[in-house]
C-alpha cells in the first residue's frame, strides 16, 4: 500500500491567505455556532489532510429512522477505501449486501443477485456516493460541483454539511452531515426531504496485514 | 435517354416490316412496366444478400428492423441549463407530433402509465416470483430487502407503494428492465460525458422503407429544435440510418439527373456535330431510347422495384448502345464505286459489319451475366438491365434501323474530316509501337512493385459521407446504445418460443454476469417474460387462506405490521387470474419501443429474432464503439456458454459485416474471372485463330493492366464496383479490339469505320467521364475506371494490331 508525503502550505504568501480565510471562518462560525474554536480549519486544509489517506477500512453501525414504519432500523458491517476512487460498504448486519463503486461504475450485490450501473446516470445515487467518496479523497471540486459545501469547526471535530446544489435531488436528499477527526471520519448523517433520517457511525477496524 | 424517337418513319416502317411491329409492340409493353415500376433510392442496393444466419439478422435489422427506425439526436453548444430546457421542450413537441413511436431523452415522468400497467401485473413479470416467494421464509427475505432500502434514495420508489408490494417486486421488476449501461443523467436529461450535448432517441413510426415518411420525421425534428433552441447558439446533430437514407436518397436522385441530363445533352452534341442531321440525330438515339426502356422494364420485372443506382449506370448504357447506332449510320454508308443500289447500304453492313458487331455484343453480355448473380441487389440489377438494354439496342439497331436509314446517315457535319483525322492517327500509332510497349512494361512493372490494393467494405460502397458516420459514432457513444460490437440473435417459431429461448440464454448470460465477465445483459425477455414463465409464476401464487396465514408468520417481530398489508394480499389475489400478458398489450406503452428493437417479428413467413444485447465490462477489448476485434478469449467464452442453445447465435457485428464484404469481393472476383473466360472463349470460337484471338486479347489486356497501375500508383483502394468497371472496359473495349482485328484481316481499313469507332469510343469516355464525377461512390468508382480504360482499349487497339488506312484517305493527311 502506498502512502505519500503529507502536502504542507509552502509560501508565506499562501499562509497569510490561509489566515485571512481562516479568519472568515472563525467569524462566521462564531456568529453561527455558538461554539468556541481553538484552531482556525479550513477547507482547503482539511481536503488536504484527507486527500493524504490512501487507503482505509472501518465498521459501521447505522441507524436510521423510517418514518412510515415508525420505526428506527439498524445495521452493521464494513466500510473499505482504497484510493484514488474504490469504495465499498458491506452491510453484514441484519442482512449481508454489499455496494462496491469504483470509478463510474457501481456494483450491487444481494444474496446471489448482483447488478451493475453507471453512477453518473443515476443521480440520486451519484449524491449519496459522491458525498463520501469526495470526502474521503479530499477532492474539493467534486464536492463543490454537486453540493453547497460548509466546513464548521476545528480540525479536532469537523463537521462538513453538504446540501445537493440539484433541486430535483434536494426533493430527495435534503443535506448530509460528515463529521470526524483530523483525517478520520466518524459520523455521516443523511437527512432526507421527507424526513427520515440515518446516521452511521464509524470505527476504524484494525485492518488485516496488506 | 429521353429523346422519343421519330414516329413517322417508324410507322411507316411497321407497315412493311413485321420485325418493325414486334418492336414497337416490345417497347410498347416496355413502356407501360417503366411507368408502373416502383423506383427506389435507399441504401437497399449497397446492402448485400446474406448467406450466414448471424448476417441475416444483421443485415434484416440494417434493412427494416427498428435499427432502420431510430435516430439519434444531439442538443451541442450553448449553456448547460439552456440544453436541457431545449431537451425537454423538444420532447414534449415530438411526442405530440404523432411521426414518432417513442421520444426518450431520460426523462422518465411521463411514463407514469405504463408504470402503472406493469405495476399490475408484477407478480407475473418479477423475476423474483416462485412458489418459495411466499412461504413464510420468503415472505421474510422479501421484506426485510425492501426495508433494507426505506430511508435511503433507492427506497423512495417503494414508499408509495410499501404496503402493496412489501417484498418489492417493483424493485426486482426495475432492475430487470433497466440496462446496465446508461447515459449520464443531468438535470433529469441525458447528456453526454464528453461533450456539451444533450441527447434523445427517436424511434420513427415510419418503416425503414417508407422514405417519405422517415424524411417527414426529421424535417419534424428539426422544426422541433429550431423552436425550443430559439437563438441560444446551440446546435443540432442529427443522425441515424434513416438520416443517411434520407440523405443518399437526393443525392442520388440529383445525380441521375445531373447524369442524365448532362449525359443525354452531350452525346446529342456530339451526334450533331458528327452527323449534322436532325433525322440522324433521332434514329441514332433510337437504339439507345430501346435499350433503357428494355432495361428498366427487365429489372422491374425481374426484381419487383428499380434501383436509383441502377439508373445511375444507366446513363452510362447511352455511352454503350449508342455505340452501335454510330457504327451503323457510319458503316451503312454505301461504298463509293460499289454498284450497290440506293436504299441498300445496309445489306453490306449487316454482311460484313454484323457479325463483328454482334461478337461485340456476345463479348458485353458474357461480362454482364457475371454481375446477374451477384449478391449485391445493386450488381444484380445493374447486370440485368444492362443485358436486356444492350440486347434491345442491338436488335433495334439490326433490325429497326435499316428501315429507317436504309443507307446509314448523309456524309454531313463533321465526318469527313473526321475520318480523315482517324486514319491519320490510325497510320501512326502502329509506328510508335515500342512506346506503347515500353509504357506497359512500365506499368507491370510498377504493379509488380505495388499491388492493387483490394478491399471490401461498406464504406466504400455507401454514398455515406465519413463526417456523418463519425457524428454518429460519438452520439452512440455518448448513449451507450444498444450498439455493442458483439450480440446474441436467438430465433423462434413464435412470440412465446423466441421469448422462451432467450430465457434460456438469458440464464446461461447470468452466470457470466456473476463471474464478472459481462456487465450485464439486455434482452426481450426481461422486459416481456415468456407466456409459460409468466403462467408458472401465476401458478405460484398462493390462495388468500393460505398467504394470509403465511404472513401472519412472517411478520412476526418484523419491521411491518401484518394489519397494513391488507393490499398486498388483494393484490396477489387479484393477479392470480390474469392472463400472461403479450407483445401486444405493451403496444400502447414505452416499452413498446424497446421491446420492438430486441424482439423481431417476422415479415410475413419466417422465424421471430429476439436480440440480446451484451455489455462488456470497460475493460475487455471490444467494448468501445468503433473497436472492430471483440477479445477473442470472451467470444470463446461466451460460444462455450450459450452451447447447446437451439438457435442461439453470437453476431460479431464489425467482424460479419467485414467477413460480408470480404466475401462478395472474392465471390465477384471469381465472376469476374468467370466472366472473362466466357470471353475469351467466345471470342476463341468465333476467330478460330490463336494470333487473331491473341492480338485480340493483348490491347484489352494491357489498358487493364495500364488502370491498374494507375490506380496503384494513386495508393487508390478498389473495391466491388471497380472490378465491375474492369469488366466493362473488356466488354467494351473487345468491340474495338474486334473491329480493328477485321479491318485487319480485310486488308484495308476504311475510314468510315475508323471514325465510327472514334466516335463511339468518344461516347463512351464522356458518358463515364461524367459517372467519375458522381458523389455517389458506387458510380464514381465505375466511372473512373471505365473511361480511361475504354479510352485505353481503343489507341491500344489501334497501337497494337495495326491497320493499313486505305491510300486515298491517307493520301489526305
């Protein structure tokens, strides 16, 4: 497995523009969160400690609330990484499925059955992968074309919320929460226009020697 | 080829002579065939007869299957929200103009009705659906993979419908009928991942055949995009076999006309010029008139319609059959000093001229019967209507023009010093003999070093322009369409047998698509299952007793409530009665569409074709469009798969349309071979000399191989329509070879013969002069082959046998 050099700001040019962003951020985080922040945090900053992370394998337990079946259902299993563009989350947890993308194409399987598709022709899913995957690869410009992206908090918590730019798909997926710390995520909350709800929680798993 | 001949004369004529009245009976009824004949213009002609079962199927979805009814548009330029507008706004203006079946740009929410139909009946349609599918066990996995889905975007398909279809047939009936391969999705319109363009798929009601109706379509296209594109800077692309009809169907339109038109008018010049007589003019016309009535009246006789490229060649069949009537104008002229009457001039040409015209004739026919049994309807036809044209002009001529110019035409215009010019000419070529040898040496000799470059392909052949096939290789590109290099052809007695036999291949497909080795598959029968699969899974519905009683079990503890379901149990009640459904019950829906171009019912008698197409994972060879060589590893693997499967074929499309080509360049080699065999036979048997025969063959032989080498040096590749050309410069040019041969042999050479073989060879290069400046490849390649060739033929005639030009006209010079 590879793993490359963390990137550092380089000018003193860069630096003071990273203040003067960082700057914003605090103000507008002082005037939004009611929260004190230790150490200015920015997008571009945390993009970078992500961009870094190669390769990563976590479990997960989601719980999400249906409203329709008044019920909260919850499920466990991995969650895989490996760069620049393959993700897989399998559910093991009440039922074994697995959803594996890699590049453009998604792969879904369930028992015996499994389907393939192009990501970019469907949309819906496309928001839902994308908003990890661009976190996860720290690729700022694929967040920012399908979303609204705002950064909160310092490098010890962040919190990343994203709102699909698309209004057709904001009907379905009102906004997305990601949070964690430093390179690590720990949380990814899915809120969905008709109002159920999910988040899933994350654990980094001691991954088996590569 | 229009000029009507004179009737006077002709009456007069018919009085006399009974051979004048079958005549004009023949053209009579020829007459009334060409007029009632069906024309065509399509691509028809440059598609091939196919011997194999995988391009049968090819070739009938080329033809008029609903490959032959689907265009591809493009929305390029422009801002990204403005193409989208300009989609959307465009659809809803095709799908209420009635020209099309089914306009689909990715938009799915108009399809909120045939949703509702298969809705209805997804307990026969789901491939899920099995006795197992409602015990409790079943009932349980259903429900907790639905609710698996609820609270994520793949679940909001099911909210609406969670209570009545708790184990989420709706999602297993979606998966099954959606490919694998899409276009990208943007703002709820399909738009490409290259390029600024938004995209739809037509599918026009107009059959492949019905022009008209295909051309009313795209002119509605465009009167579409000209209103939602307003003045954006957009731009619209267009394309689509039915585009290319459309298009080669006026260009070849304006050809002949342009052919025959320019065609007609020169060589009526030329007559003038030589003959200087209105009265001349017309009997000279007259075998020409008879040989293209003659032959349109025989192919539409003989194929039922008459091909645009047919009387393309045609026109070049002026150049041919007004060959004869100059020789016999030209001939008949009663030798000065020869105590032949007046009025008898003919009886001497038909003794001592005939036979060497009518060898001429022999010669043409044996090189055209090759072509009768091309595969190629195009060859075919043009084999046909040259044998009955060419027969019609050289009766007409034997027969009808001694009524009319009993002594060939009057010494006027400019024949005189033509003839005295040909004999001048004629006296010299002979001398620079070694030139001429040395030139063909040359040419051997360049051949030797570079080969003529045969080729067999479709381009060649289609009057296609490479811009528009390059247009619509990125617009199927961009739409993943159902264009895969490779595909699998099953065939049927009917509906249900086909269907049935693509679930069988269906199934073998799976296991490919578990392993990996495919991306998935599409074929009829996900979208329309067979009527026995669908009669086994209304089997396998249980009584309400016994699915209530199953339920209760199976909600036990579970995520939904047993009292909701209530629906559920109505609605699998209430489908255990149905009927399976059919082709015909989805006529009315958008799957029509689909369906229509993967399950093929037969015209008339013949086998129903369902076609499965194949998605290759990115990664194998083959699965780019345009890549022309599918890995050889997945074709064996995938024979190895479907083996055993009744009628099931793999159809490597560029590959069989290669091996297609390929073949009929060799098979029309080989008649060509045959052709020229005949000739020399015939003309072996006729000299009964093997230096006659020899100093025949030798002129023919060296301005072929002259062509060649031209074409050679040019780096030009030949196709089928150039070795018909190859063949014509034989049939044409042996006449020449022939008649210098008898002058020859007579010891004298008049020069009346010498400028009547002048001015037919003149007709000639100019009628297929003309044909080299067609932008209609098939008639181009003729063309610029046979004029340089017939042009050849003649000053290597002259060249290479040598006659002595009578002394009072050489005295002239």
């Amino acid at each position: 497995m590879r793993t490359s050099e963390p990137r550092r700001p380089r000018s003193g040019g860069r630096a003071a523009r990273l203040r003067r962003a960082a700057w914003r951020a605090l103000l507008v985080a002082a005037a939004t969160v009611p929260v004190a922040v230790a150490h200015a945090f920015d997008l571009d900053e945390l993009m970078r400690i992500l961009a870094d992370v190669r390769s990563a394998d976590a479990t997960f337990i989601e719980r999400r609330t249906v409203n329709q079946i008044g019920r909260t259902l919850e499920s466990a299993g991995r969650l895989s990484y490996r760069a620049p563009d393959t993700f897989t989350r399998e559910t093991l947890r009440p039922h074994r499925d697995k959803l594996a993308v890699s590049g453009n194409i998604v792969t879904m399987s369930q028992g015996d059955r499994s389907r393939t598709m192009e990501l970019d022709a469907a949309p819906e899913a496309q928001v839902m992968i994308e908003a990890i995957r661009g976190t996860l690869t720290g690729n700022r410009s694929l967040l920012e074309r399908h979303f609204e992206v705002r950064l909160e908090g310092p490098a010890e918590s962040w919190l990343l919320e994203l709102v699909p730019r698309d209004v057709r798909l904001r009907g379905q997926v009102a906004q997305l929460r990601v949070s964690g710390r430093q390179a690590r995520i720990r949380e990814v909350d899915v809120r969905m226009a008709d109002g159920d709800h999910s988040e899933m929680l994350i654990e980094p798993a001691i991954s088996p020697a590569p | 080829m229009s000029a009507a001949p004179d009737p006077m004369p002709v009456a007069v004529a018919a009085a006399r002579r009974p051979e004048a009245w079958l005549w004009v009976l023949a053209m009579v009824a020829a007459l009334v065939v060409a007029v009632r004949a069906n024309y065509v213009a399509d691509l028809s002609a440059f598609l091939p007869a196919a011997p194999t079962a995988e391009q049968r199927v090819l070739l009938e979805q080329l033809r008029s299957g609903v490959t032959s009814r689907i265009l591809l548009v493009g929305i390029r330029g422009g801002r990204s929200e403005k193409r989208v507008a300009a989609s959307q706004a465009m659809a809803a203006a095709l799908r209420s103009s009635g020209e099309f079946r089914s306009v689909d740009n990715g938009d799915t929410s108009a399809y909120g009705e045939a949703g509702q139909f298969l809705f209805d009946h997804r307990y026969l349609l789901s491939p899920a659906i099995d006795a197992r599918r409602f015990t409790v066990d079943g009932l349980r996995e259903g429900i907790d993979d639905t609710v698996a889905l609820l609270g994520t975007p793949a679940g909001t398909l099911m909210k609406p419908v969670l209570w009545r279809d708790p184990t989420g047939e709706t999602i297993r009936l979606a998966e099954a009928m959606l490919p694998a391969q899409a276009p990208r999705s943007e703002g709820g319109v399909w738009v490409s991942r290259s390029e600024p363009r938004a995209l739809l798929v037509l599918t026009m009601r107009a059959e492949g055949d019905d022009l008209d109706g295909q051309a009313r379509a795209i002119e509605a296209v465009r009167r579409a995009f000209a209103a939602a594109a307003g003045s954006d800077g957009m731009q619209l692309e267009i394309s689509g076999l039915g585009v290319f009809a459309v298009q080669a169907r006026a260009q070849i339109r304006g050809e002949i006309e342009r052919l025959a038109t320019a065609g007609t008018a020169a060589i009526i010049a030329l007559l003038f010029v030589v003959f200087g007589s209105w009265r001349a003019l017309l009997v000279g016309t007259l075998p020409v008139a008879s040989g293209v009535l003659a032959g349109i009246a025989a192919v539409s006789l003989g194929f039922g319609r008459v091909h645009g490229v047919t009387l393309g060649f045609g026109t070049t069949l002026i150049g041919e059959a007004v060959d004869y009537a100059i020789y016999f104008l030209i001939q008949s002229r009663p030798a000065a000093g020869l105590s032949t009457g007046r009025g008898r001039g003919y009886e001497a040409w038909v003794a001592g001229k005939w036979p060497t015209v009518r060898l001429g004739l022999w010669t043409s026919l044996a090189g055209f019967s090759a072509l009768v049994f091309s595969g190629f309807p195009g060859l075919a036809q043009l084999g046909v209507f040259s044998l009955a044209g060419l027969v019609a002009a050289a009766l007409t001529t034997r027969y009808v023009l001694p009524l009319l110019a009993p002594d060939g035409a009057a010494a006027l215009g400019l024949r005189g010093s033509l003839g005295r010019a040909t004999s001048r000419a004629a006296a010299w070529l002979p001398r620079r003999r070694v030139l001429v040898v040395a030139v063909v040496a040359a040419a051997v000799a360049a051949l030797a070093h570079e080969p003529a470059a045969w080729r067999g392909n479709l381009a060649a052949l289609s009057p296609v322009p490479p811009d528009a096939l390059k247009l619509d290789a990125s617009l199927r590109a961009d739409l993943a369409a159902a264009e895969a290099g490779i595909l699998v052809a099953v065939e049927g007695a009917d509906e249900g047998q086909v269907l049935q036999r693509a679930e069988a291949a269906g199934a073998r497909l799976d296991a490919l698509v578990r392993d990996g080795a495919l991306l998935g598959y599409s074929s009829p029968a996900n979208l329309l299952p067979s009527p026995a699969t669908q009669r086994a899974r209304a089997a396998a519905l249980p009584s309400r007793e016994v699915l209530t009683a199953n339920l209760v079990q199976a909600t036990q503890d579970g995520p939904l409530p047993f009292e909701r379901l209530g629906p559920f149990i109505d609605d699998v009640e209430s489908e255990r009665g149905l009927p399976a459904i059919t082709r015909r019950d989805l006529a009315s829906t958008p799957l029509a569409a689909a369906l229509d171009a993967q399950l093929v019912s037969p015209r008339g008698r013949g086998p129903w074709t369902a076609l499965i197409n194949l998605q290759l994972p990115p990664s194998a060879p083959g699965a780019q469009a345009g890549d022309s060589e599918p890995g050889l590893s997945d074709g064996n693997r995938l024979r190895a798969a479907l083996a055993g499967l009744p009628d099931t074929r793999i159809v490597e499309v560029q590959r069989e349309l290669d091996a297609l080509y390929a073949r009929y360049l060799r098979e029309a080699q080989w008649q060509a071979a045959v052709g020229a065999l005949v000739i020399v036979i015939l003309l072996g048997a006729y000299l009964r000399s093997a230096t006659r025969l020899l100093r025949v063959l030798v002129p023919l032989a060296a301005s072929e191989i002259l062509v060649l080498a031209g074409f050679a040096v040019a780096h030009a590749a030949l196709g089928v329509l150039h070795l018909v050309g190859l063949l014509l410069v034989v049939a044409v040019g042996s006449n020449y070879a022939l008649f210098f041969d008898h002058l020859r042999e007579r010891g004298d050479a008049d020069a009346d013969t010498l400028a009547s073989l002048f001015v037919a060879n003149l007709t000639t290069v100019i009628s297929f002069g003309l044909l080299a400046t067609s932008d209609v490849p098939a008639l181009s390649a003729v063309g610029m082959v046979v004029a340089p060739g017939a042009a050849l033929a003649l000053v290597l005639s002259a060249a290479l046998i040598g006659v002595k030009p009578r002394a009072e006209s050489a005295a002239h010079g």
